[in-house]
C-alpha cells in the first residue's frame, strides 16, 4: 500500500470502503463502527489521508482504470507467455516465481485483487509492475483484463457451484 503507483490507481472512496468494511472472504477486517469495528467515520478519513500522502509528489500518467470487466481468457493465456512465464512458468505453476494458478491462492484471491497486483506489481516480492513486465512495453488495460480473465479461468469452482443439481419434483 505503500506504493505511490497503487495509491494512484486506487480510487480514494474505494480505499476508504475497504477500511471501513474490510474485505468479504479475505483476512482484511473492517474497522468501521458501522459494522462493529473500533473507527468512527472520521478516524476513517483520517487513515485514508495519511495514507495517500504517501504518494504525495508523484503524478504518474497513463494508468489503467483501478477495475474493469474480465478480459478474454484466450488472449490472456497469449499476453501471459509474453510477459509472465518467464518468472511464473509457461503454465503458471512456478518458476523463478510462485505458481499463480495454484488452486488455494485463486480460491482466495478476488479478481480485483489480481488486477491490482498486475497494475502495482508487488515490489517487496521482485514482482515488476504493468510498465515493467516487458521492458518498454507496458500492458494495456485490455491486456491486464485478459490476463486476469485467464487467471480466473484456472480458479476452480467454488464449493456451490460445485454441488451437483438436485431434481425437482413438480
């Protein structure tokens, strides 16, 4: 979070949201008094501040939009091998990097969560951002959709879709 690139792609009123509510299905609780956390609305606004002063200065151009739609699984798999594999493995499975099609990580990742990490990178881990995945050539926002669209395709069921369909009876 403390990446001026994410912070600026981020919206503000998103970021207060996820403080105050937290994250559904993640490890990211909500803090807001609303929902039985310790944070009124304003200490809420105080946190969202503080925290974008972290990337006070920079002005970076060109950014994809924070979401989008789910892009073309068949074309994610292509921008994939061209600017992934390298680290992730021609599969996703691993290499240099973590599997990123391993079943438990998609299981818990949301595909914004996805996105953003494409768009951000994750700098502490080595992981480059968008703009420098293949030098001098960063990912379109249409590219970045299809990549998660192709990570989304490897998630596997979700234990209700997973149930079998039950008769009915007229």
């Amino acid at each position: 979070m403390h990446d001026p690139l994410y912070l600026q792609v981020i919206p503000k009123e998103t970021m207060r949201k996820i403080i105050a509510n937290g994250v559904p299905g993640t490890a990211m609780p909500g803090f807001g008094r609303a929902i039985g956390g310790e944070l009124t609305d304003e200490q809420i606004d105080v946190l969202v501040q503080g925290i974008y002063e972290w990337s006070k200065g920079s002005n970076l151009t060109g950014l994809p939009p924070y979401s989008a739609p789910l892009g073309d699984a068949h074309n994610g798999a292509v921008v994939y091998a061209e600017s992934c594999a390298d680290c992730h493995g021609k599969e996703g499975t691993g290499g240099k990097a973590g599997s990123v099609v391993d079943p438990s990580y998609l299981s818990l990742a949301s595909d914004q969560y996805l996105r953003s990490v494409i768009i951000a990178g994750r700098p502490e881990l080595g992981m480059p951002n968008h703009q420098g995945l293949v030098p001098g050539k960063p990912l379109t926002s249409e590219q970045i959709a299809d990549v998660v669209g192709w990570l989304a395709s490897h998630r596997p069921p979700s234990s209700e879709e997973a149930k079998p369909a039950t008769a009915q009876s007229n």
